[in-house]
C-alpha cells in the first residue's frame, strides 16, 4: 500500500474556497487566447493618418474579422486614430460593422452579383464595388425601387487580373452608368499586385509604376468627370512606397496591424504590432534522455529533459509546418517547441529554463519585454505571409482587448 501520509493538502495554492458563481465560466485568459491592443491599432492609424497628409482619406481595412484581431474592436480603435472610412471584404462584415453602431462609410470590396446581396447592401448603407454593366443595372433598379441614390465605387484592373473592368472598358461604363440616373457613382479604385515585393527597394518597382500608369491614363481619359470621383488606388506597401500612389485615399490594412508589408523595410514610422498569442503551461515533466516526444515521436531528447506542455496546436491556427521550428518567449527569455504540433497541444524544452511552472503564460507570438516574435518569422519557417499567420487564428482562441 502506499503512504497516504506524505500528500501535502493544506498548500495554499491548492486548496478550494467555496464556489463563486461569477467563476463558473472560464477566464478566457485560461488556456490560450489572442491579445489585441487596441490602442497599438489607435496609434497606428494616427501615424499612417500624418503619413498620408490631410489631403488623403484613410480607408482602415477590416475585412476577414480584421485579419483575425476583432473587426469591431479594431474598426473603432482606428476611427479613434483618425481613419475616414471601412473596408470590408463580404455583405456579412458590412452589416456587422453596421450592428456594432458604425455610422460611417463602409466600402466592400468583394464583388455582390444578386439581387437579394445588392439590395442589403443599400439597405444597411454599405457601397458596393461594381465591375460591370450587370451589377450596375441591377444597383439603378434597386434605387429606383426604394426612392434613394445608390452610392457605389467603379473598379478597373490595371494588372491585378482579378476584379473590376478592363482599362480600355472605364470610359463607356462610366458614361452608362451617368445614364443610370439613381445610381451616384462616388468613386473609381484599382488594387496593386506586387507592391509589396520590392518595397525594400527605393523606388516604386516596375510593375507597380506600369499600373500607376494604366490607372493615371484612365483617370485622363474621364476628363473634368474624375474631379467628383474619391480615386484610390493603393494597399499598405503602396502607400509606404511612394505618395504618387496615395491619390483620394489609400486602404490599408496590414500596417494598421502593426506591420510593414515586406522584409528589411526601413521605415521611421512608428508602427506598433497589435496581437499577441498566448498560451499556458498545462504541466511540466521531467523525462530521460532518449525519449520520443508526441505524435510520430519526430524529437527525441537528447539529454534528460525538462519539458512543458501548452494547451494550443494547430485548431487554434498555429500550423502544423512549424513543428520544431518556433519558440515561445516566457520573460523574454526563448524556449524551444519540440515535437509535433498537435490539434490541441503543443510542448516546449524547457531544460535551460527549469524554474517554469504549470499555469505560466508562453508568448507564441507578439512582444515579451525584450523580445518580439514577429508573424514574419512564422512566414520564414512555414513558408506563407504575415496576412494569412494573422488570419489563421480561430475563434477557439478569445480574442482579449487590452
Ligand atoms: C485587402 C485589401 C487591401 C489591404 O491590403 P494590405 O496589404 O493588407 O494593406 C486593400 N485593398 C483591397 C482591394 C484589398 O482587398
């Protein structure tokens, strides 16, 4: 039989008062969870707001629930910071926004193609984009229908290849849509497609300048008609690569976030990071030399180690590709994940930092005093982009506004 008699119950740390009914739902702080600051997002507008210069609008972009930081959290922090207006990629994220008590001008910049989608959007306000006749007729019978100007922004492809009418096309389709006399055309925009890829370099990169100049030729081409029109044009590493790209308005979205939209960017501007991944310690285990760590064993220790498993994996959105590539700071100080990454745990060696206990916080991701681990060097090790490592993030996670 084994003594009962060593068992230390009266540990401070470990005995149980009565319940409290407050505590019957979980922190969300308990397990894991994403922390935005919201006043990181306020900053960053405001430095990107003085940036662009009071000519230039500010379109916060918050589409994909604001790359995975909280579309409503993020949506008001920015206005605070001096944003003008909302992007959004869906019908869904407008009228959320909308519910959420946002009064002002919310642009989607995903294609609606019915009826039923364009006519939601009128009802709660929000402005579509149009590429085309058929929509723009279907937004004219809308209006008409309903008594009231249908505001919508015109989309042309300068080398995107995705949305909006081909250059050639802008000319005719505004001069329709003119006759289409209950739709109120307010604005004309196009999206670059590498602007991000030679940010480092000093000067607008090559193809970026050819869709300035597509864009500059169509603009030339509407006359005295592009003064009434809001002409916008660039993402965030357009508008930090040069201001002949800002024109009305700039959409930003990955900056406002915190991030510069390439590598090695030198910039002054004073960008603070908005999220962090957390997780904690769920228990600390000492094994010998030689052991296999989680599924498939792919570590071994090679030294009697001290391990810490932490209730995160990939379901919460941390991708599996960095199984024994990362490290999660504890006080600024680095301990190494091991093993593979599974669906709802992860583990750490924490041999070189044995002092851990079950029940401390690991920062996965984010700053931690000195330290700060970046969503570029996720990238580095996984091979995808800071905008996908933001919105991988799952709703298992509580995002926490501090
Ligand atoms: C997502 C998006 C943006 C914002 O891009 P970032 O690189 O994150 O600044 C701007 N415009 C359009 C049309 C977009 O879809």
């Amino acid at each position: 039989m084994p003594s009962m008699s060593k068992i230390d119950k009266s540990d401070k740390s470990l005995t149980f008062d009565a319940i409290n009914e407050n505590k019957l739902n979980p922190d969300p702080r308990s397990r894991a969870w994403v922390e935005i600051d919201s006043k990181a997002i306020e900053n960053n507008s405001r430095v990107l707001k003085k940036f662009i210069g009071k000519d230039c609008f500010l379109m916060a972009v918050v589409k994909a629930d604001a790359y995975g930081h909280g579309a409503e959290t993020v949506a008001k922090s920015a206005l605070n910071g001096g944003a003008d207006s909302l992007g959004v990629a869906t019908l869904e994220e407008g009228i959320e926004l909308r519910n959420a008590g946002l009064k002002c001008q919310i642009l989607i910049l995903g294609n609606l193609i019915n009826k039923e989608e364009l006519y939601s959007a009128f009802c709660w306000d929000l402005i579509p984009t149009i590429s085309g006749i058929r929509e723009a007729i279907i937004c004219n019978n809308i209006a008409e229908n309903n008594h009231k100007k249908f505001v919508i922004h015109l989309k042309v492809d300068t080398g995107m290849t995705r949305l909006g009418c081909s250059c050639n096309e802008v000319k005719e389709l505004i001069d329709k849509i003119d006759y289409l006399e209950n739709i109120s055309l307010k604005g004309i925009y196009s999206h670059l497609a590498i602007a991000d890829k030679d940010l480092e370099n000093t000067n607008i990169p090559n193809f970026t300048k050819i869709q300035l100049t597509r864009f500059e030729k169509v603009l030339e081409s509407l006359g005295a008609r592009k003064r009434l029109l809001c002409k916008h044009l660039a993402n965030s590493a357009g508008t930090l690569s040069d201001s002949r790209l800002h024109f009305d308005m700039v959409r930003v979205g990955l900056s406002l976030y915190g991030y510069f939209p390439a590598n090695n960017f030198e910039s002054d501007l004073r960008l603070i990071p908005a999220l962090k991944v957390k997780a904690r310690v769920t228990l600390v285990r000492e094994v010998e030399k030689g052991t296999g760590v989680g599924y498939g064993h792919f570590f071994k220790t090679q030294r009697k180690s001290k391990l810490a498993v932490v209730a995160i994996g990939y379901a919460d959105g941390v991708s599996r590709n960095l199984s024994g590539k990362i490290s999660a700071s504890i006080g600024g100080f680095l301990v190494p994940q091991v093993g593979a990454i599974a669906m709802d745990q992860m583990v750490f060696d924490i041999t070189d930092k044995p002092d851990i206990k079950t029940g401390q916080v690991l920062t996965l991701l984010g700053t931690d005093g000195e330290v700060f681990i970046s969503p570029q060097n996720w990238c580095d090790l996984s091979g995808t982009i800071p905008w996908e490592v933001l919105c991988s993030f799952r709703n298992r996670l509580p995002r926490v506004v501090t």
